[in-house]
C-alpha cells in the first residue's frame, strides 16, 4: 500500500499537483501531524505510519474528520454511485479476499510442505504453506493433540509451523526495525502502541530508536513478527515499525 502511495504521490507531483489527496481515514494537522480518524472504527492510522513527514506535507485525507455515514451522506447528495455501495474489507488487490490462492498464483515457486512443530521442536503434522496460518490462529491446523493449540510462530526460513497452548502466545517486550519517527516522546509522556489494525492501544514504554524495543504495562496476546507496531500519543501517530520478536514470554 506505501509503495502504490509513493508511486502515487510521485505521479501526481509529474503532473503538477500540489497535493494527493486520497480516501484513507486518518487526519493531518496544520502542523503536519498524523493523527486517528474521527470515526474510530474506519481509522487507518495503523497503516500509514511507514508515510515520510515529507510526503505528508503533501498529502490531504478528506475524509478522516467525518464519520462514515456523513461520508455516505455526501456521496448521497452529490449522486454518487457508491453512497449505498457494501462496506468491504478485503485488500484491494486480492478482491475475493482469499489470499492463500493469490499467492500460489503469483509465487507457485514457493515450497509448501512442511512440518508442524511444538515448542521442543517434536514434529506433530505436516502443512501445506506456512502462510495459509497466522499467529494465535487455532482452527484448521490439521492436528488433533487434545487438549487446544494455537500458532505460536511461523518460520519461513525452515518453512515450520511453531504450535502450543494459548498461555504461550503472551509476551511482555517486543522488537521492531525499520522504525518511521515522526517525533520522539516527551519525558513522562503517555504512550501506547498497536500490533495490529483495530486493535487495543496497550500502554508501553519505549527504549532505542531502531531496532526499537516495545516494553508493555501487561502481557499481549500474538505478538507477530511482519506485523507492525505504531505508537500513539492520545489519537497522535508518533512513531511505527515492522516487529521482528516477540520478547519475555509470559508463561
């Protein structure tokens, strides 16, 4: 999505556009501060931390100070053909949403079958692609142990399914690279970070700038490396990066 956005803002700056404006839900300040939508549940702050303090000075999200049903409202009024148009939640580019086809079609050469694992390393089952599973997944694993299993990491590397108990999907720390900073914190001020989109903003402090370490008040569930972790001030976006380890497990 960052790439189509780079590509996008570098097109419209050719054409001679002062500004990209697109459709996300998020706000920008007159100060050239990222900021959550007003209407929470479309904020799509998480996703836009990887955006340059440059680029966002050239970029203007209409939508993120009104909520969906005025959106709608507008679009009603204007006669636009998507005011009724079904809410979706699909990734643009894979519109029937099945992203374990899209990747056997796009990269047939990636090796399927592998092992599924416990902790110890004890092979339970085989799998047929390590990205058909997602951290803190326990439905259609293929494996009957009993007792309740869960993903607990996910090794591309030795394409090997790493599974367990749900208390083994706590942590208290994780480690992120990559890191955007749009500001460093103040001393003493509230942060909160997010590991994934529409989830819960956990308190945390913070230590280094990247690699970047991510210490929480309590123990998170699936921490998941790939995935990214955006820190807020209040509603403010000030920081965001790709984790890379779930650190301190509880259990």
């Amino acid at each position: 999505g960052i790439l189509k956005f780079r590509i996008l803002l570098r097109r419209a700056q050719a054409l001679g556009a002062s500004h990209l404006a697109t459709g996300h839900y998020a706000q920008i300040t007159e100060n050239n501060t990222l900021m959550q939508a007003v209407d929470q549940k479309k904020d799509q702050s998480y996703f836009l931390f990887p955006i340059t303090p440059e680029a966002l000075s050239k970029t203007l999200f209409p939508l993120g100070s009104m909520t969906k049903s005025q959106v709608r409202a507008h679009a009603e009024r204007l006669g636009l053909v998507t005011a009724k148009k079904p809410e979706s939640q699909d990734v643009c580019f894979i519109p029937d949403n099945d992203h374990t086809s899209f990747i056997d079609r796009y990269r047939p050469e990636q090796e399927g079958r592998g092992n599924i694992v416990l902790e110890d390393g004890t092979i339970v089952g085989q799998h047929e692609g390590f990205w058909k599973y997602t951290v803190g997944q326990r439905k259609g694993l293929g494996v009957a142990m009993g007792a309740r299993q869960y993903v607990l990491d996910i090794d591309a590397k030795t394409n090997t399914v790493v599974i367990g108990n749900n208390e083994s999907l706590f942590h208290r720390s994780l480690s992120s690279t990559r890191v955007n900073w749009f500001r460093k914190p103040r001393v003493g001020e509230a942060i909160t970070a997010r590991i994934r989109h529409r989830g819960f903003l956990h308190p945390c402090t913070i230590e280094g700038e990247d690699p970047l370490l991510v210490h929480f008040q309590g123990p998170v569930r699936a921490i998941t490396p790939g995935q990214a972790v955006v820190l807020y001030s209040g509603t403010e976006v000030i920081a965001g990066g790709w984790i890379t380890k779930a650190m301190e497990k509880v259990a």
